[in-house]
C-alpha cells in the first residue's frame, strides 16, 4: 500500500516537476527505490523466518519422532534427545564459529574467522549470499541445517551409544565433515561453488551433498565402527510405535518446505518452483518404496509409505531448485524404489546394523539426487549462473551441458571422502576421550532412557 | 481376630481359569452376568498353544510374533455350579477357530473376604 501511494504521489508530482529541478526528481526516483528495496526485504525476510523455523521442526519434534518411534520403548526418550541436544549444542557451535568458517571467505577447502561470535552479523544483509535479507535470517537459516545434519546421523548407533561420546563425536564431525564440505559447495570462494569463484560447479540446492550425502555415509562408517547392537540381528528389535514416526514423518515433508523452497533465500518464483518439485519428490518417494515393498514383500506397509517420503525427500534436495518441478517426481520415485533395495535387500545381506537407515535412506538418496540433478539441473528453472557474455549458463544434461554429471560425482566423491575420514577421526577422538563408544551391556539392555537419563518414556502406572 | 461363627468350614469351590480371544470378553461377561457370576478378575495376557504367532515385516526385516495377545477370566464358583459356568464360557467364546483359548478348573482350598472375614462360600 505504502508503494502504491508512493508511485501515485511520485506521477502526479511529475508535471510539477519538470518546471522544476532535475534534483528533487532524482530525490523522488531514490525514495522510490528505499520503499522498493524495503517491501522486498520485508516480504523475503518473512519467508525465510519461516522457512528457518520449519527447518529447525524438521529435528524437533520431526526427525526425533520420526526415529523413537523405530526403537524399543526402553530407548525412547534416549532416542528424541539425541536430536533434541543437537538443537542446543550445534547451535551454539554454530553462532560461535560455524557459520563463520562455513560462509565466511576463506580458502577453497574451509572459510575464515571473520563472522566468528556473529561479528558483523546484523541486519544489514550480506550481499554476496542473500541480498535481500538480513544477514542474521541467512545466519540462522543456515544454522538449522547444521542442527540437524548430524541428528540425522544418530539413527545409525541408535539404543547403544554412550551419551557424552555422541556430543564429542557430533562437535567434532561439525568440524571435520560439516563446515569443510558446506564450505567447499556453498561458501564465497568453496572449491565447489561456481557461483561465488568455485573451481569446479557442484550444483548443490539445498544439500543433497552437503548434508544427505555427508550425514548418510558418516552413518555407515559410525554403523561399523561402533558396531551391531546386542543381540542384533537374532533378537526382535521391533518399532515400538509407528503412530510417533508417523507423525515424525509428517513434520518432515512439511519441514522440508521451508528447507528446500526456503535456499531460494527468497519468497520468489524460484522458492515455488523448489516448493513443488519438493512435494512430487516425497509424494513419488511413497509411491516408489511403497510399489517395491508390494512386489518383494507382498504388502504395501505404513512404515514404507513414510520411508518411502523421507527418502523421496532426501534425494530430490540436490535438485529442488535446479530442475523443472515433474523432474522432482522422477527423483523421488528413484530415491523409493532405490533406497527400499539398500534398505529391506541388501542390509540384510550384508548385516551391518545402520539401525534407523540413516545410510540406506540419506546416503543413497543423496547419492541419486547429486546424480541426477546433473541429468536434469536446467537453467530454465534457474538461470543465476552467467557466462561472461551475461547469457545464462548451461546447467545439466538437458541444457546440453554434458559434463556436469561427472562435476556431480566429484563432488559426491569429495564429500564421500570427507565423512569417511572425518567420521573416523572424531570417532576415535570420542572414544578416547570418552572411555569407549557404546554404553556397557547391562546398560544396553537397560535401556538409554534408564542408563543414561535416569528417566523413562512411558511411566502408565504413574 | 476371627469371628467364631466365620471359621473355615471345607466346602467344595472351584477357581475357573478361562484364556480368551480379546474380542470375546464382553460376550463371555454378558453372558455369565445372565447366570448369575458377578466376580470376576481379567488381566490382559499374551501366550499361545497350538495356534502359531503370525509375521511382522518392518524395512524387510521379518519378525516372528509368537505371543499374541489373549484376556484371561480367573472367577471362583461353588463346585455345583461349575458345569453350568464353563459350560456357559464354552458357548459364548467359541468361534470354532484355532485361537479360541482354553479353560483350566481347579479345587479350591479356601476363599475369604477381607471386609468382614467370611469364609468358603460366602465370601464369592
């Protein structure tokens, strides 16, 4: 309304003023541009306020209902606070220094300490990143992604690790897998980040490989590192309460909204266009899990439909903001499809136990979605990349771009690299500073809730 | 602090034991309310006898389910009525299928009521 005043007020002064001074019409035009600018930040800024809040519901109550409900009603309340300490520990890692060496200008490889403690972090936006939102939504926005990128690793040492070697473990994994990689594909200057003085493109939307890729295969090696949990696989170690990771499941799709359609970091057509090839990617995700369950199964199951969505999610990450919005659906049903045979087939098979399928669901998924996303990334759908005649840039195998699915998997390899190594390290690092990863077994057959926190989930005679 | 005239005196009870289909319950509790038994104690068990558990799958995982989830009827009656109450039991939680439960009938040594201290047959 403010604008439309303006604009009326600036034409009916226009006859005056061309008996007036040239100044006062540029005074005009300039105040125009403020009101603009301001309208713009003002709708952007909500948008993203809220897409960082719809992020940050991802973990609680999302991802941690999502995941109690698939243990044993002894580890329930162990179980949600493994992402519940994330959203506490990772978000101050993160103010403190994270942010900083993930998105401040430092080598290829890592950023600097220039943002640390959100030092000249405020609200003036940062314009080489979001440059219509205030630098502190862009801070915090970004925050929730680091929160819970390694709540999604615990999944796979769920019901059987130690409660201070998982905070070590997740600090130092923030460190040696998270700030480096998000850096490298993100950050001004990453090597991966074309847009910023990258070497080689990586189109990453929402992290695909920053975050699925790395979290999915840390997921592994923490599986095998620290080991199956007792009894694993002979004991039955059923979900005790699919109704939980139902509702879990729900509070991820629409999260997800806000962590795909919000890295338009703009309440843009771009940001709808994530939107919707987010939701076809979760919607054929289902679908997916759901027709490869029916045929090697016999039944089409609830916890399929929602493993189904999640990995349909995870894998259509990379992608959301690159591709056209039914390309979403082709990643999702590749993610169901895909990610059921790693999941129900071949961890069987091998019997590591990745006790949540963090790696069966993220890793995979991720891995697809990189893959694809150089098959499909156009730049009908997102055309910020210039060549340097100012024309938009080519982006996938449909703009003829032939190369960027190799650029794709080098960057999945790179990120591959950095959570095997990385995961390894800071696990040892927790298990010598912590006496050891896993709780005892008498611990263990406990329970976490007992063991560790001296409470329990469920107290019915109380 | 028994009272004389409440002392123990044999009298022949039985405590009939009934493992039913959960579903049967509010058949089974009409239907001996209409002969009469108005004491009960169920209690929510899970076993099995010959019929067999079913499958679970969860992500491909298969889980046997062995123990499946029945309701037992524990209820003590004068030994001349017995025939009449299992009897009455049999009709009303039968559904001809495997899985129905089973009925298990004991000598009862004594009974006693704790408000008052009556004893054998009338205390049920």
């Amino acid at each position: 309304m403010k604008l439309v005043r303006l604009m009326a007020a600036a034409c009916a002064a226009l006859p005056l003023l061309n008996a007036q001074s040239q100044a006062a019409l540029e005074a005009e035009i300039a105040k125009l541009k403020t009101a603009v600018a301001a309208a713009q930040t003002s709708g952007d800024n909500a948008w993203m306020l809220t897409a960082a809040a719809l992020v940050l519901m991802m973990t609680g109550p999302g991802l941690a209902l999502f995941y109690c409900g698939l243990v044993r009603r002894k580890n329930v309340l162990g179980t949600m606070m493994h992402s519940f300490i994330m959203m506490a520990v990772i978000t101050l890692l993160w103010a403190a220094v994270g942010y900083s060496l993930v998105f401040g200008s430092g080598n290829p490889v890592i950023g600097s300490f220039e943002f640390a403690f959100l030092k000249g972090v405020g609200s003036a936006p940062n314009t080489d990143y979001a440059p219509t939102i205030p630098h502190l939504t862009f801070m915090v926005y970004q925050m929730m992604f680091a929160v819970i990128s390694p709540a999604l690793i615990t999944g796979a040492y769920a019901e059987r690790v130690k409660f201070n070697a998982l905070l070590v473990y997740s600090i130092g994994w923030a460190f040696l897998v998270y700030f480096p990689v998000a850096h490298m594909v993100w950050g001004k200057g990453g090597y991966f980040n074309a847009y910023l003085g990258g070497a080689i493109p990586v189109f990453d939307f929402a992290g695909g490989t920053v975050v699925h890729i790395t979290t999915g295969i840390s997921a592994l090696v923490c599986a095998l590192v620290i080991g199956p949990r007792n009894g694993y696989p002979n004991e039955p170690m059923k979900p005790h309460s699919l109704v939980l990771s139902f509702t879990g499941a729900c509070l991820l799709w629409v999260g997800w909204f806000g962590f795909n359609a919000g890295s338009a970091l703009a309440a843009n057509g771009l940001a709808s266009s994530a939107f919707v090839t987010t939701h076809l990617g979760s919607a054929a995700g289902a679908l997916g899990w759901l027709i490869a369950e029916k045929i090697k199964m016999g039944r089409p199951s609830a916890l399929g439909a929602i493993s189904g969505s999640v990995a349909g999610l995870a894998t259509v990450t990379q992608g959301a903001g690159f591709v056209s919005p039914f390309a979403g659906a082709v990643y999702g049903l590749a993610g169901g499809l895909i990610c059921f045979y790693m999941v129900a087939i071949v961890k069987n098979k091998f019997g590591y136990d990745d006790s949540l399928d963090a790696f069966g669901v993220h890793g995979i998924g991720g891995i697809i979605g990189a893959t694809l996303t150089g098959v499909f990334a156009t730049n009908v759908v997102n055309d910020a990349l210039k060549l340097a005649n100012g024309q938009a840039a080519p982006l996938g195998l449909v703009d003829g771009n032939s190369a960027q699915i190799g650029n794709q998997l080098i960057g999945a390899v790179v990120a591959i690299a950095f959570a095997v190594i990385g995961s390894y390290i800071a696990l040892m690092i927790a298990k010598i500073t912590c006496g050891g990863l896993r709780l005892d077994a008498r611990e263990e057959s406990q329970g976490m809730d007992l063991a560790i926190h001296g409470e329990e989930g469920y107290n019915l005679e109380a | 602090m028994v009272k004389k005239d409440t002392i123990w005196k044999p009298s022949a009870m039985k405590k009939i034991e009934a493992i039913i289909q959960p579903f049967k319950l509010n058949e089974v509790k009409d239907a001996l309310k209409d002969i009469g038994i108005d004491g009960m104690t169920v209690t929510e068990v899970r076993g099995h006898g010959r019929q067999k558990g079913h499958t679970e799958v969860y992500r491909g995982r298969e889980y046997q389910v062995d123990l499946i989830p029945k309701v037992k009827l524990e209820m003590v009656v004068a030994s001349e009525r017995s025939e009449e109450v299992i009897g009455t039991i049999v009709k009303s939680a039968k559904t001809g299928k495997i899985g129905d439960g089973k009925i298990f009938v004991y000598d009862l040594g004594d009974a006693i009521r704790i408000r008052n201290d009556e004893r054998g047959d009338a205390a049920l």
